[in-house]
C-alpha cells in the first residue's frame, strides 16, 4: 500500500487565504510536483482539520455470516505453511480494501478443524484471543499450553511463539485482534517460522502462566519485574463475569461502583504494571442490564466492539445496527458511540488507546460536556 502525490489543482486553490493563480504560480507548482514536494498552504484543511476525519467508517459485520464463510473455508482451504493460520479479517470500507479494522486494529475470525494445527511462528505483533463459543483448541505460547473456552480472553504478546491444536471433534472459532496495520505503517515487523509441528500436545486446565500469575492481587516473588506485555496467559470468563456481577450488585446495595447506571465494565491489565495488558491494546468487557442505554460518547482512537452475549442497538454516527451474539463493529476516532440493550448485553471492546494515550493525544467526551 503506497500513496501518490496529487498533482496541485489551481482551481482547488483559487480561495481566501491562497494565492492568486497565475502562469508563474502554476510553474511554481510544477516544480513542486518534479522534486516530489507539496505545499502546506494547499493541504492545510486535510492535513490539520478542526477535528478528527478519520479514513476508517463506522460498520458492523454479522457474526453467523463471518462463521458461515469460515466453515466454508475450512472445506477449501488447509492450514500450513504458507497461509499460516485459516483467519479471515475485516476490511474497513473506508480503507481502501486493506485487511483492517481500522487504521491501527486488525481483528479476524480463525477457524479450525477437528484434529488441526495451525504451525508455530512468532511476530513482533502483538496478539489475543478472544473466544465467543466453543472450546477444544489449546493455542501453545512458548511451549505453555493455554486452554481456549467461551469467554476467555487469551494473550500472544509480540515475539513469543505460538502455535493452535484442535483436539476436539468439533471446529471451533474464534477473535484474533492484533496491531497489525499500526506495525504496517510504521514498517517495524518481524516474522519467524517456528517447528512446523506444536511440540507439547497435552491438554491442561490452567497453563502455567496462569498458575503462576492468575491470583487476584497476587505475584510471584521469583519472576522478574514490570513487563510491557501481561504475563498472564488468559484471563478467565468465570472471573470476568463475577467481576461484571459483583458491580452491577453494588450498584443494586446503593454504593458506587459502575461506570454509569446500569453499566459495569472492567479492564484487563497487566499484574506487574496495572497497566494495559499490551502496550498497544487495550481490552474490556461491558455488561449493561437489559433496557440500558448508555450515554453518548466519543474518543480519539479506535476500537472494535464484539457482542458476547446478548441483543441490542449500537449507534456509531448517524448509523445504527442491532446486533447479536459475536457481532462486531468498528468505531472510528471521534465517532460518537452509544449502546442500547435490549436484554442484558456482554460486549468485549478492544481499542488502541494505549497508543494513543502514550502521544498524549488522547481526549474523551461524553454526552453534550466540553471536548
């Protein structure tokens, strides 16, 4: 993917503030365009806009279509070296046809079949799991076999290796989120195959990263200090949802503790930091109590909402969806958001806001309160 300089059209110019065309200022031009040069004052409105004009668009993608066509796939197309993994990402409309998300997002179903590896490689991307329904396939991440059920959000921080096993007599899908398109840009990725085969095959409950790290607010004394990635290797639905429960109970007792009436929400952080779980991912789930509404909100940066469970409306713009279990949608930077439940609704969120905060570039606004 590369762009073109546009030649400068005197025409578009032709406005206060601008020169006044004229043949020197049209060779002035010309010379621009040889010595692969563009003027400020001609790009000014593009380049600084009074707000944010993001390139991605608002859209939804139903979940039993996306599964629909990965079934399918899994008829057609193996899983090997060469393609890697069978994933199927989500092409913003506004991108050109880029497989992503949004311009820093990259999310994707993954399928595979009853008996099936997916080959071991590792990438300077960052990567997790998230996982809508099903269970059998144990993704193996540095030699650590990790179960994946429905709930469970899983970790692939970047350069560590990984490989999927299906060892169930069903295919089973599943979330793939990554940053992808933000390495893209910046021209920072590495890729390195590992064996071809997954070497541990077992099939354990709890991987060791969890045993080691999965105790609420506990850390071993032996392991090393802050990481930049959460060394936790899934974090578990049982323990999200009773989180979830615990917040809108409280609520229920008259304390505080939700992040507006009717809605809980929790992070997934990092233990050694209290940060994000990765530097360039931030995750969430949100549990509204059916005929919720919440309030209207905008951010810069972007995110992908899933639906875990449940049904509602989702108005992202001048655009609204109902949505179901495992349907997705993308909002652009500074796209008002509001989230309707019709019953009680799940949804996982994952966005780039620790890129964004890190540039001090972030900013929120909420209902009709100043940016």
């Amino acid at each position: 993917m590369t762009s073109t300089l546009s030649p400068v059209s005197l025409t578009a110019i032709d406005a206060p503030g601008q020169p006044t065309p004229s043949p020197e200022l049209e060779e002035l031009y010309r010379g621009f365009e040889q010595e692969l040069l563009v003027p400020l004052w001609t790009e000014i409105g593009d380049l600084m806009p009074s707000s944010p004009r993001p390139g991605a668009q608002a859209h939804a993608w139903r979940w039993q279509n996306l599964l629909r066509l990965a079934e399918r796939s899994g008829d057609l197309v193996p899983v090997g070296r060469g393609g890697e993994r069978r994933a199927i990402a989500l092409a913003n409309p506004g991108l050109g046809g880029a497989p992503f998300a949004t311009p820093t997002l990259w999310a994707a179903i993954q399928y595979l079949n009853p008996g099936e590896d997916a080959p071991v490689h590792r990438h300077t991307q960052h990567a997790f799991r998230f996982v809508v329904e099903g269970e059998g396939v144990w993704t193996v991440v540095d030699g650590d076999p990790v179960a994946m059920r429905r709930g469970d959000f899983l970790l692939t921080s970047g350069w560590r290796f990984h490989g999927h096993h299906n060892q169930s007599d069903a295919p089973m899908a599943w979330l793939d989120g990554l940053d992808i398109p933000f390495s893209h840009y910046l021209g920072t990725t590495f890729f390195e195959f590992g064996p071809d085969a997954v070497a541990d095959r077992s099939t354990p409950p709890r991987s060791r990263a969890e045993r080691l790290w999965a105790h609420p607010g506990l850390r071993p004394v032996s392991q090393p200090g802050p990481a930049d990635s959460s060394p936790i290797a899934a974090y578990r639905w049982e323990h999200t949802d009773a989180a979830l429960a615990d917040q809108l109970a409280l609520e229920d007792a008259g304390h505080a503790g939700v992040v507006e009436p009717g809605h809980a929400a929790v992070r997934f952080t990092n233990p050694t930091t209290g940060g994000d779980v990765m530097p360039t991912i931030r995750a969430e789930m949100h549990r509204l109590r059916a005929d919720t509404r919440t309030a209207t909100r905008r951010e810069v940066g972007s995110a992908v909402w899933q639906v875990f469970d449940g049904a509602g409306r989702v108005r992202v713009g001048d655009r609204e969806w109902p949505v179901e279990r495992g349907d997705l949608v993308v909002v652009p930077s500074w796209q008002p958001l509001t989230v309707t439940a019709e019953t009680e609704l799940d949804l996982f969120r994952f966005s780039d806001t620790p890129i964004v905060e890190r540039l001090h570039a972030d900013r929120v606004q909420v209902e009709g309160a100043p940016a």
